[in-house]
C-alpha cells in the first residue's frame, strides 16, 4: 500500500474531514412524506473509518454528493435521511448540519465534542463540486484539520470533495474502505495467483474495451458474457440475429480477439427470446448461430458450465458486468450461476473480487455476500483500476514517505 492511510495519521483531538460515499438510494415513503433508504451498504462500508476516528477521540466530519441536483439545493436529495441511519447504526447521535460549508459550520466542527461525528449537506448543491472549483475546495478545506478519502465509488473523478480539498493539506490520507479496495485490486492486477480468470459481461464492449486490453496481459482466461459477447460473435462472422451489437466496434472486437487468441472466451450456447419481455421466452438453448428475429439474452447451459469449470480451477477471480438481462428471471440464470461459481471457488481458496451494480446485486440477491473475498463498492473506478489508468481520487492523496 503506497498511500498514507488512517494508521499513519495522529487523530487525537484533530477535526477529520471524511470524503464517504453516501450516495445511497432513497425512496419517498407515501405514509411519512419522507425519503427512506432503499440500501444502506454504502453507509456500513463508512462505519470503520468512522469508528476509528471516534475510537481515537477525533471529530469526524462527514462530506458526500448524493445524487445529482446539478449543483443547487434541492431536498429530494438531501443527505439529512443518512444522518438518522448513522446515528441507528453507530449507536449515538450523529449531528446534520443542512449547510455544508461557511462560518456557521466551521464553528460547529470547532466546538463540537472529540468522539463525535457530523455530517455535512450534499456537496452536489455547489456547482463549484463537480467543476472541481478551487474556491469551494478551499472552504471545504477550512473545516478540517486532515483529510481522509473513503470513497472509491468517485475516486475515477476529479471533483473538489476529493481531488481540490486535498491539495490543502499535508497528509490526505485513504480511509479503511479505500484502503481495502486499493489492497485487493491491487493484488488482483499486480500479482494474480495464477490461474486467473476475468469475466466481463454487461450491455457494451465500448464500456470495457480498455479493461479488456489491460487484463490481456494480465489474465490467463478472459470469459466474455453478456450483451457485449454478441459484438464479438459477430465480429467472428457467426450469425447473432437480432442481439444487441456495436456495429461501429466489430473492427475493435476482430483487433482484439486477434491479439487474445485462445485467452478470450465467448458463450457457445444461448438464451434467445423475440423481445425482453420475454413473453415467449425459449427455454430450448441454441448452440452457435441465433436465427433473425431472435435476440441472445443469456448464456446457455454449455456455456455455464465452461465457464464454471474454469473459475472453479482458478485461484483468482475478477468478475464485473452480468451474463445476460439478469433482470428477468427467465434470462437470470447465467449470472446467478456466475455468482454461485465465484462463491464455490472462494470455497475452494481462491481469491474472488466482484464489482460492478449488477453483479454485486446478482451476489446480494443469491445471499453469497459474505462467500466472496471482496466486494468492490466502485463501478466505474473498478473499471477504470482495472484498465490501469490512474483515478484522479488516489492521485491525490499523499504518499508513503
Ligand atoms: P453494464 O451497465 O454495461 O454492466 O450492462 C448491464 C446491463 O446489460 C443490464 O441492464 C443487462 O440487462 C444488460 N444485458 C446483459 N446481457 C444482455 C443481453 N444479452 N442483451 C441485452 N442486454 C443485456
């Protein structure tokens, strides 16, 4: 780990500005009138960071964007339903202050007691937030006096509440969740313990083009599923129907299998229906070519187990992107069966990262959670990580001596 972390910080007394990522989903309950929290993974992965700090009798002063209110305030996307979440969750009364920068709230940081914890309205009301404007970075920076960074979910962005405020102190640190995230993605690109294996699936080849590339050179299998398997099938002249395809990145998919050769794998089999809507969903999978009128919208059997025996023999495993419209429960089969997989390899030893929305979800969905060895709580920074580009979050925190 290259970046100073929490360990290396003296946060006795010290006013602790935490960049988390709250940006949780909320949904307006009828009865109440008021915005509940449809799922709060975001704010239990925040609870060691801020633990740590309370532990260490520092104040811990809390920043987030939630949603996008493009840069004014608007309540449908206050973080004030958070406040009550954390103050369940910690087990003491976590203070909400509706203003999030100024003289009124730095000299409640000030005075407050050490132990305690404050969070701070939506930093998305700023246009200044997003343009990564020196100004707001600067009034951020007034209300603490050291930075940490615990949200990876942004970390691929240059914005004020984690790139600008950095440049105003000595040490910005990463909090425990960035911590974690850097130790095993790290670990997954720099040293995978081979066999290893990348599965990508998801709607577009466009979106993963890069990680595909970088992982090329990395992992010993590339299995391919998903939406964006159909560009590639194409590419090879096997004929996919109506499935969704990049006609402009055929030339990319035949460039890019070229370089792979046998790494890249592509679903032999398929789940084709007319629509999704699937009201005529065939159950009877189709090997090879997918007739006109037909869409692929999830591997077939053949193609779960390839994929399964390779992961299941693997000691490292990165997956991101589902196998097909996993929304629908008749096209839902082959990313559960991913989920499971990863789970089972993990069984057996091997090192599984999972990251991504939809595959996240596949794993909370089948209860398997807890039987993989890292959930990634960035979609688009895991990507990016993946790619091997630098994310502008981590570029600014401070590096060990
Ligand atoms: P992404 O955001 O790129 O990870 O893509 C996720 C979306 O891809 C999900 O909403 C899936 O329903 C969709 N998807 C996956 N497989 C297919 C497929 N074979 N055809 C159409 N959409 C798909």
């Amino acid at each position: 780990m290259s970046k100073l972390t929490l360990k290396d910080l003296d946060l006795q007394g010290k006013c602790v500005l935490v960049r988390v990522d709250f940006n949780v989903p909320l949904q307006l309950c009828e009865e109440t009138n008021r915005y509940e929290i449809v799922d709060d993974t975001r704010i239990l992965s925040a609870l060691p960071t801020i633990e740590k700090i309370m532990g260490a009798d520092g104040k811990a002063i809390l920043i987030s964007h939630l949603g996008r209110p493009k840069g004014q305030p608007n309540q449908n996307f206050s973080l004030a339903p958070v406040s009550d979440r954390l103050t369940e969750l910690l087990d003491t009364s976590v203070r909400f202050s509706s203003e999030t920068i100024g003289s009124v709230v730095e000299k409640t940081v000030r005075t407050m007691p050490n132990g305690s914890v404050i969070l701070l309205e939506n930093t998305r009301y700023f246009p200044g937030e997003t343009t990564n404007d020196p100004a707001f970075a600067e009034e951020l920076a007034k209300l603490g006096d050291l930075f940490v960074n615990d949200a990876f979910g942004t970390a691929h962005r240059a914005h004020a509440s984690n790139v600008g405020v950095a440049a105003h102190f000595s040490k910005p640190a990463a909090g425990c969740l960035l911590e974690k995230e850097l130790i095993q993605l790290g670990h997954a690109l720099q040293s995978p313990t081979p066999p290893n294996v990348a599965l990508l699936g998801g709607a577009k080849v466009s979106d993963k083009m890069g990680v595909i590339t970088n992982l090329m050179g990395i992992m010993d299998h590339i299995l391919i599923g998903g939406a964006m398997a159909y560009t590639f099938l194409k590419a090879k002249g096997i004929p996919v129907g109506n499935s969704l395809v990049e006609e402009d990145r055929l030339d990319d998919a035949r460039e890019m299998m070229e370089h792979a050769g046998d790494k890249l794998f592509l679903p032999s089999d398929h789940i084709v229906s007319t629509s999704f809507d699937a009201p005529d969903a065939i159950n009877n999978p189709v090997s090879g070519a997918i007739e006109d009128g037909l869409m692929g919208l999830d591997i077939g059997p053949n193609t779960i187990k390839e994929y399964t025996d390779l992961i299941l023999s693997a000691r490292t495993s990165i997956w991101n992107g589902p196998m097909g419209v996993f929304e629908k429960p008749a096209f839902a089969r082959g990313t559960k069966a991913m989920a499971q997989a990863m789970a089972s390899a993990t069984n057996l030893g091997a090192t599984t990262i999972i990251g991504g929305g939809d595959s996240v979800a596949a794993i909370t969905q089948a209860n398997l959670h807890e039987n993989v060895t890292h959930v990634s709580t960035g979609g688009g920074a895991m990507l990016k990580f993946l790619e091997g580009k630098s994310l502008p979050g981590l570029e600014a925190l401070a590096d060990h001596p």
